[in-house]
C-alpha cells in the first residue's frame, strides 16, 4: 500500500466470489474460466458495494476496472477519477507472462517462473503459501480475453481522451522487473500531484 489508499482489483474480487460453493459463485466461474466479461449489471452491483466502504473515503486505485463504456459511465457518478494508468506491453509479451505466472493462494504475491522466480519452487517467498495458475491463464483463454480487450480499449481510450490524464507505462523488455513499472508510474503520479 504505497500510496495508502486500497488497490481494488474486480478480478481478485470476482475470483473470490467465484471460489464460494453458491449458485451465484458459480455463474461468476463459467465467465472467469472462458476469459469473458462478467455482464455489466453484476459487475457495477459489486463494485458499487465496495466503494462504499470507508477505507474508499480518501481515494483508491481500480484494476481492471472499467472494461465497458457503460462501466466507465457508472463510474462518473461514484467518484472523481484523477489518473489513467495505461501499461503498454507488446502482445506477445503479454501471452509469455501470462502463461508462466504463478499467485500465492495465501497472500496473492504474484510471481512469474520464467522471469521472476520464487527461491523455492512453488513457495511464495513472503509467506510460504503455495503457489498456483489461475484457470484462465492457459493459452486458449488468455487469447480470448486478449480479443476481447483489443474491442473494448480503444472505445475506452476514447473515452476518457481529454477528460482524464493519462500516466503511460511504456516496455518492450520481457523482463522488466516490477519495481521499475512502479518508480515510472509513481513518479507520473507525483508530477499530477497526486501521491
Ligand atoms: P482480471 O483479474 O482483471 O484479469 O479479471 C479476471 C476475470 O474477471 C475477467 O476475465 C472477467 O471474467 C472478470 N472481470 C474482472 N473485472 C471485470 C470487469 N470490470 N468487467 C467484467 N468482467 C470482469
């Protein structure tokens, strides 16, 4: 938590309500497991829930969200959005990373065995969890959910061109460490003085 605010990633939000043995839990998995979107309806409902709570009052960071126009429109009328931060990767880095990444089931660190491997193979170094794949980090699905982002960025772009700044993370190096995206963004952060 650099900034002190809460980083709110809707996948880690939907894998979660995913992983409950309830009717609602498993429609969430039928779209996570194919790459699809979860529909606009379902994804606003969570969302809005979460931003209501108090450690939302003085900001936060959303991941992943919004993914549609409709989203982005929702979003208007909850909060002030300051900042994009827009990560361009070339595609078939992307396919690479995604395809060797590896999550701790404890405490979510995320690492990746080809580039940014743990000391013991399938321990999370921080709290010595277990390390897994996420379901749709297989090739098939990580080409859905790439076609599917391709559609609905540029109208998204379009979107909040003019509107919002835009803080541009720029790599074409596979494996550029995390560390070095964060300092760039950061310090974007700062020069629009928001951190
Ligand atoms: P992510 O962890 O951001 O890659 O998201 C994993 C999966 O969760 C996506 O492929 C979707 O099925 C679902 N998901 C996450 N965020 C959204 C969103 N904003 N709108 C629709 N579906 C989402």
């Amino acid at each position: 938590m650099k900034l002190g605010i809460p980083a709110i990633a809707t996948g880690d939000m939907f894998r979660n309500i995913s992983k409950k043995d309830s009717k609602f839990g498993q429609e969430i998995m039928k779209y996570i497991k194919n790459g699809e979107l979860v529909p606009d309806a379902i994804v606003i409902n969570v969302l809005r829930k979460r931003l209501s709570r108090d450690d939302c009052r003085r900001g936060f960071i959303l991941d992943g969200y919004p993914r549609t126009i409709k989203q982005a429109k929702v979003l208007e009328g909850l909060a002030e959005i300051n900042a994009i931060i827009l990560l361009q990767v070339p595609e078939w880095i992307v396919i690479e990373r995604l395809s060797s990444r590896r999550i701790c089931r404890t405490c979510g660190e995320v690492y990746n065995i080809r580039f940014l491997r743990p000391k013991k193979k399938g321990t999370c170094d921080k709290c010595g969890g277990v390390l897994y794949q996420r379901i749709d980090d297989s090739p098939k699905v990580i080409g859905e959910r790439l076609t599917i982002y391709e559609k609905n960025m540029e109208p998204l772009l379009a979107f909040y061109n003019g509107k919002v700044p835009f803080i541009k993370y720029s790599s074409n190096s596979i494996d550029t460490p995390p560390g070095v995206a964060v300092a760039e963004i950061l310090q974007g952060l700062k020069k629009l003085k928001l951190s």
